[in-house]
C-alpha cells in the first residue's frame, strides 16, 4: 500500500475549502419553510386538526378525498416544496383535497387508543367532510401507517367511502424481509407504556436510522458536493427539517399497534377487533388503489401485496412505483406520473 502524503494534504485543502463555502451558503439561507400550499384550519378535536387546501378552480371530482398521513412523522412531506410537492400536484390534477393534522399528543394523552383515532377523530373527519359537502360518501387516502388505519376504518365503515387509495401501507406483518418487522415482534411494548406513557418520536426515530445505516453516511458524504448550490441546500435541509419533526404516540395506541399488529399479525388474519368489532376485510368493498415502493426498505412489499386477495373490493388495483418509501412523495417521477395516475383513477369514481 503506497503512501501519498500530498494526496492527504490535498484532500484535506479540498474538503476544507468545500466547508468554508457551505458556510457562505448557509449564511445566506434563512430558515427554510415547509408546507406551503395554502390551506385553512376547518375542524379540530384535542390535539387533532384537520386543513381543506384553497383552489382557485373547480375540481373536476365532484366528491372531496381526505388524507391522513402516519402518526410517527408530521404530512408535511406531502408538500414538502412547491415543486416537490404531491399535494400540490393532486390540486392541479383536479381533486379537492382534506387533510388530517394528529398534532403533537402529550404525556396527558398516554391512554388514547386506537378506537379513539379510527372509531374517533377519524370518523368524525370523515362525517364533517360528507356534511360539509352534501354528500353520502367521500374519496379516502392514507399513507404509510395511516393507509393501515384507513383500511381498518373502510371495514367497518365502508358506506362512507367512495373509494380508498394507500401508499406505503404494511398490511401483513408475518414477513422478517425487514429489521423493523424482527425486532418490533420481540420488544416489550408493554414495559415501554407501563414506564414511559406517551412514546416519544425520537425513541421510534433512532429505530428507523438502523435499518440501513449506511444511507446515513452517504447522506451527509452526498451533501458535501452540493454545499456552494444554495437550491441544493435548501432541499436538503426541508427535508432534514422535517424528518426532525417527530410527534410523540399515545402508549395505548402504540400498544395495540404493536401488539395486535407486528406481533400477532391480526389484521391479515381475520382476527383483529376495535371497540369490540370484528374487522372483517371482506367488508371492505369500496374501489382500491394499492400503491406501493418497489424498493422500499422500510415497508416490503410482502407486507403490502397481501391485502389485495384478503379484502372484499371487486375493483382494486395495484401500482408498483419506482423506488423507495420516501420517493413516493417527493421524487420527481411521483410529481409527473403518481399524482396524475392517482388523480385520473380517483375522478373516474367520482
């Protein structure tokens, strides 16, 4: 192995100059802002929200579609800039478009339950929304883990849909392809609540960072080369910005979760209950649009696919999308083929 001490020392000259200009480059960056899109704050519960995005036309789909996004991370990435943004896209394409905020729950908010999202916030939403706009059934998305929620709720509730689109959505969670679906069947969720109460975002976030260790290296590696292009710095750091943006999750919902979810597989099996009910799959008859990463490292698709042979919908579709989990949302292709594939099949049951 040769030595080359100039090389080091150039290396060092080049690595150090690249620093002394992203420190210009920061300097003339303010703080960043995310979720932009102009939106109005039209119902609230507790630390619930819920936002309807202005139009300034018509939408072409005479019903609305409410959005609800996972708990763990805030929506914002669903409009993360406006040329990033897949909420944006969506208007443009003509939908008309709510949004749930599950805000920031407190330690006071440790025995909120999964009856009290689904059977609770959510399906109040969803009756504000059919009210609101005179109409018996509304277009239903959800994302990542709110795509879960929003299947249970669509059987047990299915006459209030028009229609269910998930993206990213774990469904069958007897697969180990992933670390996250190994170690969450082996925690002690139980001892986490029973001390701790209301989970914080970071104990779940720093999980999420050991599933691929080495995306975290590159990461930081990757921004090295973009220090002196202040656009490029600006998108890194809305999106840093937003990952760092972690809510905390109610103990006795993420007991639930865990438990009847990652650990006993319930949903997929048949053998799950809310508030007493049996959630049945086959009641959920309402048209479905399945969309899933086909490189995603966080949900594998063995989580997602099974759900199109367990539910009861005649019309259901797959969409196997380019990419991984995050993509699905900001990545340019999701901006000129997702969001109008996504739009178009919504309007046509409509």
């Amino acid at each position: 192995m040769n030595w080359n001490p100039t090389g080091i020392v150039e290396e060092l000259t080049s690595t150090t100059q690249k620093m002394a200009k992203g420190y210009e480059t920061l300097q003339q960056i303010d703080d960043v802002q995310v979720a932009t899109t102009p939106k109005d704050l039209v119902w609230e519960s507790g630390h619930v929200k819920m936002y309807h995005y202005r139009r300034d036309t018509p939408a072409k789909a005479k019903i609305p579609v409410l959005i609800s996004f996972a708990m763990l991370n805030r929506h914002d990435v669903l409009d993360l800039q406006p040329d990033r943004s897949l909420v944006k896209k969506l208007l443009e394409e003509g939908l008309d478009i709510y949004i749930m905020d599950w805000g920031y729950p407190t330690k006071a908010d440790r025995y909120e339950t999964m009856e009290d999202y689904i059977d609770g916030y959510m399906n109040d939403a969803v009756d504000f929304v059919r009210k609101t706009n005179k109409v018996k059934k509304i277009h239903k998305m959800g994302i990542c883990q709110g795509g879960t929620f929003s299947m249970i709720y669509a059987s047990l509730y299915p006459e209030k849909l028009q229609s269910l689109t998930t993206y990213v959505a774990p469904y069958d969670f007897s697969t180990n392809s992933c670390m996250l679906y190994r170690w969450t069947k082996h925690i002690d969720v139980d001892a986490m609540v029973d001390s701790i109460g209301t989970i914080p975002g970071e104990m779940i976030d720093s999980a999420f960072g050991y599933l691929k260790p080495s995306m975290n290296i590159s990461k930081y590696l990757g921004v090295m080369d973009s220090l002196e292009d202040k656009a490029k710095m600006e998108n890194f750091l809305r999106m840093e910005k937003w990952k760092a943006d972690l809510p905390a999750i109610p103990g006795e919902m993420y007991r639930k979760y865990i438990k009847d979810l990652f650990r006993d597989n319930k949903l997929i099996k048949g053998e799950m209950t809310l508030g007493g009910r049996k959630i049945d799959l086959k009641n959920m008859t309402v048209p479905f649009l399945n969309v899933y990463a086909t490189d995603d490292a966080i949900i594998p698709n063995e989580s997602t696919l099974p759900i199109m042979d367990a539910i009861g919908a005649k019309d259901k579709k797959d969409y196997p999308f380019p990419g991984g989990h995050i993509g699905v949302f900001v990545g340019g292709r999701s901006q000129k083929e997702l969001a109008p594939t996504v739009a178009k099949w919504v309007t046509e049951r409509s």
